[in-house]
C-alpha cells in the first residue's frame, strides 16, 4: 500500500471520529449536596433526580425524552466526603412507589428494546402499504453512554450517571438504595431512602 492511500485512510478515520464525537453533547450535573432530593450517611451524599419534562431529558439525551417511551431516567450524584473506598459493585437501587409497589431498573443495554404501549391508528389505511421500520428512538449513545457504572468510589472523590425505570414518575416515590460497603473492613453502609420530588 502507498504512502499517499495510508494517509488518506488515516485522514478517512479521523474524520468519521470526529464526526461521531461532534454529535454527542457534554453532560454535567452539579455536586450531590445542590440537590434537594439527597440523602448524607456515613460522609457519603447521594442525590437523585428524576429528569421528566422535555427541558430536562434534552440536557442528557438530546430530542429523545424516554419517558414518552416508558422509561423513567433517574439521575444519580454520589459524593464520599470519607476516608473509605466504597465498593459499588453490589449496590441494589429500586424505585418504590407510593403505594409501596417496587419497580427494579432495567439495564441501560437493554434499555433501547423497551416497548412502551403503542397510541391507536386514528387514520387507517385500508391498502396494506409496505413502511420502513423506523430505528429505535430509544437506541441512542446517551442512554448505556450516560448511565451509571461506577464500581468504587475513593475517597473525596464523586460519581454520576442514570439509572432507568420502567415507569412513569409518582410525586412521593422513594429510590431505596442498599449494597454498599467499605472496602477495607466490608461493612455495608445503613440503606438510602431517597425521597424523589421532580425538579423542573
């Protein structure tokens, strides 16, 4: 292969890159102790936030707001203002509803193969006319690309991402968190009972 085909395959891939990154948008959301719903045990600091309105999901993922898809995003801050490692790779996050119903939350991979309940044909045709099937909406980079995946958090350090609910959101629903411990000694943190209030 000749210098001048390496180069343009080098500059080809540069530029399909560049172009994929240039899509994606930066998402940063404030420390744990600026949110009104958080939650402080043993110096750790956990916020949650559930991101309803269209205003909010567009800071995150951009047109798709996955709640018109049922898919409720929780937005998660963690702060650990103590001089322990936290071990993260056990934590178990449920949405509890106020009737006190669990709801588990769905893996960000599979995320983008969720059915939410179709809206009725108003106008149907009666020819059968072949259509393209659409791509996902839901199948975006912003949804596994933003998730949370932390599995240790150092001390003075913070973590964030998006945890995803089949659900719609309920005013005086609870994110009840369990799972975590202290690296050095194994200790399990006291349980997280986050009260979730939307913040528009």
């Amino acid at each position: 292969m000749s210098r001048l085909a390496k180069s343009l395959i080098v500059s080809l891939t540069l530029f399909v890159a560049y172009g994929a990154q240039k899509g994606k948008t930066t998402f940063s959301p404030g420390p744990a102790s600026s949110y009104e719903n958080k939650v402080t045990i043993q110096k750790l600091t956990i916020a949650a936030v559930p991101y309803e309105s269209d205003a909010q999901t567009k800071t995150a993922f951009g047109k798709v707001n996955p709640n018109e898809y049922g898919v409720l995003p929780v937005l998660i801050v963690m702060q650990n203002d103590s001089d322990q490692v936290l071990r993260l790779d056990r934590m178990k996050i449920e949405y509890i509803l106020p009737n006190r119903e669990r709801v588990e939350p769905t893996p960000a991979k599979d995320v983008p193969y969720v059915r939410a309940p179709k809206r009725p044909n108003m106008t149907p045709n009666p020819l059968p006319i072949p259509r393209r099937s659409s791509k996902n909406p839901l199948q975006i980079y912003e949804i596994e690309g933003r998730a949370f995946t932390a599995k240790m958090l150092p001390p003075g350090e913070s973590a964030h991402g998006f945890v995803y609910f089949q659900t719609a959101h309920r005013n005086d629903s609870i994110l009840y968190i369990t799972g975590i411990y202290e690296a050095s000694t194994g200790n399990e943190l006291f349980y997280f009972e986050i009260p979730l209030k939307s913040e528009r």
